[in-house]
C-alpha cells in the first residue's frame, strides 16, 4: 500500500527545501520529500568556494538554509524516485511507493557531457565534466592529475580553475567566446592565480589512451594534459517527466531554467510551494 500526500517534493537541494520550508510555514502537514543523497543540500555540499553568503561557501550555506527545516518535515533520503506513474505515484528505486496529488518537482540540472560536442579522438581515462570532478575532490578526497585542460569559462568551469590552480595543477581554461562568461565575482576569484585563458577557441581533438596525454584546439595548437575537464553547460533535470508537463506538477530551481545565483533558485523554491497550494484547492 503507496504512502499518499497532498503534495511530493522531488529533490533536497536548495529549490526543494524550500519549497518544503514554505509549504509547512503555510500549514500544509501533508507533504514529503524525496532526495537520492543521504541528506538535504544538493550541489551546495560539493561546494567549496565562498560565495552563498556573507563569508559562506556552499556547505556553510546548505548547512544554514537546513537549520530551521521542520523536523516533523517527512524525509525519504538516500533514494530517488525510478518512475512516475499515470495515477500519480513515485515509484522508488528501494521499491516503495509514494502517492501524492500535486508534485513539486526540483531536481536541479545536469552538465552536457563532452560527448556532445564534434571532438574526435579516443576517450581516455581522466576526462570528466567539471561538476563531477567536484563531488569527487571535495566529498571524496580524489586529486587529479595536472596539467589541466577546462572547456568552457561558465561559472563551473571558472570555480573549478579556481580550484585546481590551489591544488597547485597547471590550468589552461578554453573558452569559445572572447571572453570569459561566467559571473564577474568567480572571475575576480581568479585574479592574481597563474591561470592560462585561451579565448575564440575549442577543443578539436582528445589525445592518447588510455591515459589522456593531450588536446588540440580549433585554433591547432596542442596543449599537453593528464586531466581534461568539460563545463560547457546545464540542462533541466526532467526526464522524470513528459515533454508537456502535466498540470498536476509544478517546476522549481535549477530544473525549471538555470539560474546564476543561489537567491533566486529559493526564491523559485518558495513560489513553487504557493503553487502547488493553489492546485490543492
């Protein structure tokens, strides 16, 4: 027998808490919420450098923004859901089921794989896109090996050079545009480090294997490297859903549109559970 609620969250990261935050501020005692971590927080654990608040990088912040969830908030952490079926149950990976009448949907975004992309060449070891190389250095203790290559001067690819260059690795940052595009406060976090920026270029071409040797840009020039890192972009998390969203789930976060700041994926967050109150009526 499906456990059932008015409204289910799917996500822990910042969009879903609050949204869980908002819908128990406003009365709403029957909701849950899913999270495939073993605790609420999403990407923000992965994030080491500051940013999220006055003097906060983004464990600091996920840590404050969790301080106040209610505990009598229903929590299935450390499973996610597999499915959604057409009379509006989640199905988990665990097997349990999950009813609800409206759902909230904030399952963040996913970077496009260096595969998408007209590069040729072998897929040696060390290549990895940047968000993953994130979670494996500062939730799993991984050290990569330098020098490294980042495509794409979003605001992934810059926080990762910022990162690499303090683990001492040789960073070249490639960026397609002529300039660099992520936000102005993750450039200037740069400044002063040894970083090599290419500009109007991309990467042609991957070399070596199985150990990744080397890459040859647009412009062909080849930069040696034993790590290649991709940030060449977020897509919404929704294959959850349809293409048409039914009208019984509402989207926030990351997985609705991409958003640059933290601030307004909680804003969204909030705004998704007044919503999903509104289709309970």
């Amino acid at each position: 027998m499906a456990e059932r609620y008015d409204v289910l969250i799917v996500g822990g990261g910042a969009a879903g808490v609050a949204a869980a935050k908002a819908l128990w501020a406003a009365g709403c005692r029957s909701a849950a919420l899913v999270e495939e971590k073993p605790c609420l927080g999403g990407v923000l654990r992965q994030c080491v450098h500051p940013g999220f608040g006055p003097g906060l990088d983004g464990r600091a912040y996920a840590d404050s923004l969790v301080q106040d969830f209610p505990p009598a908030f229903p929590c299935y952490l450390g499973t996610a859901v597999a499915a959604l079926e057409r009379d509006r149950t989640a199905v988990l990976f665990d097997g349990r089921k999950i009813g609800f009448r409206v759902l909230i949907l904030a399952t963040g975004c996913r970077e496009i794989p260096l595969g998408a992309l007209p590069v040729v060449g072998t897929r040696p070891r060390s290549v990895f896109k940047a968000g993953q190389m994130q979670e494996m250095i500062n939730c799993h203790g991984f050290v990569p090996q330098g020098p490294a290559v980042i495509l794409g001067s979003g605001d992934v690819g810059l926080v990762m050079a910022w990162q690499l260059l303090r683990l001492g690795l040789a960073v070249t940052l490639v960026e397609q545009a002529d300039r660099m595009t992520g936000l102005l406060q993750n450039q200037e976090r740069l400044a002063g480090l040894p970083l090599r920026f290419v500009p109007n270029a991309t990467v042609r071409e991957i070399q070596g294997f199985p150990d990744l040797t080397g890459v040859v840009l647009s412009d062909g020039q080849t930069v040696p490297c034993r790590t290649l890192l991709s940030a060449v972009g977020l897509r919404p998390e929704r294959e959850l859903l349809p293409a048409a969203v039914p009208e019984w789930a509402v989207l926030a976060g990351n997985c609705r549109r991409i958003h640059p700041r933290i601030e307004s994926v909680l804003l969204e967050g909030a705004e998704a559970a007044g919503r999903a109150m509104a289709l309970l009526r």
